[in-house]
C-alpha cells in the first residue's frame, strides 16, 4: 500500500566537480567528483546546492550542479506538474 498524502517523490541529485575551462562543462579530474547527495525534491537540493556553492566561491572553476534524475527515470511522468 502506497501513503497517498505523502508528496511524489522527485529525485534530484546534486555534485560539483573542478571545470576545466570557464563557460565549459567539462571536469579537470573525473575522479575527483563532489557527490553532495541524492533529495526527494527540488527544494532540498537546492539548499544543498547553494551551500555547497557558497563553500567554493572562492574558486571560480568550481561549480555544482542540480540533476533531476525523476526525469531520466520517467521522462514521460517525470515532468513537474
């Protein structure tokens, strides 16, 4: 049995790496990925997103990212509403 009052879940993964070159996504060392998590909706990986951001300001090639990995699941239902 499903709880139907719970909200769906939508993942969203979030990770960071070092870019080779600005206004590029492409990472200098693969291996040395940044994986934050994994959050059941856009709100809280934003706030991981945002903080881990605010940790790296300092290093301009750094960046995170926000993955909606609902929609690589499900892409036909995995759409927000």
């Amino acid at each position: 049995m499903s709880d139907t009052s719970a909200p769906k879940q939508l993942l969203h993964l979030v990770f960071g790496g070092e870019l080779k070159k600005l206004g590029e996504v492409e990472f200098r060392d693969l291996d040395d990925l940044d994986i934050v998590g994994i959050y059941p909706n856009f709100d809280s990986a934003h706030r991981a997103w945002k903080a881990k951001a605010q940790q790296t300001v300092d290093n301009a090639h750094m960046r995170y990212f926000i993955v909606h990995m609902h929609r690589l699941l499900d892409p036909e239902t995995g759409k927000p509403s």
